[in-house]
C-alpha cells in the first residue's frame, strides 16, 4: 500500500481553509469599499486607512454629517491616540454644529467594532446662535460652545442629573472647559417633545446637551476616556486654527 504524499496533503488542507475563511472576511468589508481597513480590538489598536470607505461603510451621508466633518474627527482622534491622550479603540462622538439643531446631529460610533452606535440631537450654547450655531467661545459666562476636541472624563450627579465632565484638548479653542464647568447632560429642552411646541431646539449654557431620555445611556457608554468633537467649518476659522489638525 502506497503512503500518500504528505506535501500533496497539505496543499489541500491550505485550499479548503482559505475556501472557509472567504465569505467570512467578505462579511466584515462592504463589497462597494473594499480598502476600507479598521483594526478592531483595542490591545490592535485603531488605524483608519480609508477614511472616506469608512464614512460610506457607515452610511454617515445619509445621517446628515457632512464627510469633511468626519475625516477631521478621525484625524484628530489619531493624533489623540498618538500623543497618548486618548485610547486606542475608544469611542468618537462627533457634534456636527454645521447643522441645524432641529436635526439629529451628533453621533456615537464605535471605533472598535466599526459601527454607528447612537444618532440623535445635541444643543448648543444660547450665545451661539438660535436654531444654527454661528459664534464660537473659550471664555468663561460666554454662554457659547467651543469647537474642538475633547476627552471625557469623570461623571457625577448635579443640576441636570447625571452629568459628564469634559476635557479640552485644543490650548486657545476649548482648555477652558473645566473652568467653564462645560459638561454632557440630559435637559428636556431639546428632542422630539421640544420640537412639537417650538420653532427649533432650547440652548444650553455653552454645554452639548442631550435629550433627557438619553442621556444617562450615552454617558455611561462614552464616559472615562472617549473623544468628542465640535465641528463647523467656518466659524472661528477653526480648521485652520487647530494645532491637532495641522501638526
């Protein structure tokens, strides 16, 4: 009896594992953007290779966030990672003050699995502007928001409830955020019940507000060491003013 090659052998093993594997990793990337690349897992780290495949993968057109606003937050989100002031793998929230406060404009993604985990509103400050947001502070009682970006940090329970501490990352545009007490909370002034009776949503007094019903889940999702950003594309000539975007 012949014994059976055992390089003959192996070679089949190779073909029917990688046969296996495919349809499995065809899964994970949408046939339309196949560069796209996000390493999940944070031990892996997070490294976006593609941000516009990454944008569409997670349908964010669609959502209303505009694709610039999107490849600055991951720009700045890796250069947080690289300085070391922000995890690998953390959550992104992005708050896109270019649009209305009407509309559902702040968004929750999870960088390590790559998924678009929460989209609802968030209010600016009542200095900022009415429905839209168009002026832009670091001073304390300006009563505006700041752009930028920002780590959480810490909860704790104060007028609004369950309240989460903000830390400004951008020396000028936002470090004043914990002097300014400029935190995430919930306030019934902003979400769906508001809009049945006004012409556009409350403000706060310079905070990202969130609708009462979500807020508590939302904070206790990116609370301690995630990355929020403020974003609009002109005011305060921001883009060009960040150190993070232009180092």
């Amino acid at each position: 009896m012949k014994t059976k090659n055992p390089i003959i052998l192996f070679v089949a093993l190779v073909a029917i594992t990688s046969v296996a594997w495919l349809p499995h990793r065809t899964m994970l990337t949408p046939k339309a953007e196949p560069a796209v690349t996000v390493n999940t897992g944070k031990s892996a780290g997070t490294r976006i290779n593609n941000t516009k495949g990454f944008y569409q993968h997670l349908k964010l057109d669609a959502k209303g966030l505009s694709q610039q606003a999107f490849e600055l937050a991951c720009k700045g989100y890796e250069r947080l990672v690289e300085k070391g002031q922000l995890e690998e793998g953390a959550y992104l929230v992005v708050c896109d003050f270019s649009q209305s406060s009407n509309q559902k404009r702040l968004y929750l993604i999870d960088m390590e699995d790559s998924v678009l985990v929460k989209n609802t509103y968030v209010a600016h400050g009542r200095n900022s502007g009415d429905e839209y947001a168009v002026k832009f502070s670091n001073k304390p009682e300006s009563l505006q928001s700041s752009l930028g970006f920002f780590v959480t940090r810490n909860t704790y329970n104060g007028a609004h409830g369950l309240s989460l501490r903000l830390d400004g990352m951008e020396q000028g545009i936002n470090d004043k955020a914990m002097e300014r007490n400029i935190v995430v909370h919930g306030a019934d002034y902003i979400g769906n019940n508001w809009l049945q009776f006004n012409k556009y949503m409350g403000r706060s007094f310079g905070c990202p507000a969130l609708p009462a019903r979500e807020s508590a889940s939302i904070i206790n999702t990116i609370k301690e060491g995630s990355c929020l950003f403020i974003y609009h594309p002109t005011a305060s000539n921001y883009p060009k003013r960040s150190k993070l975007l232009n180092v």
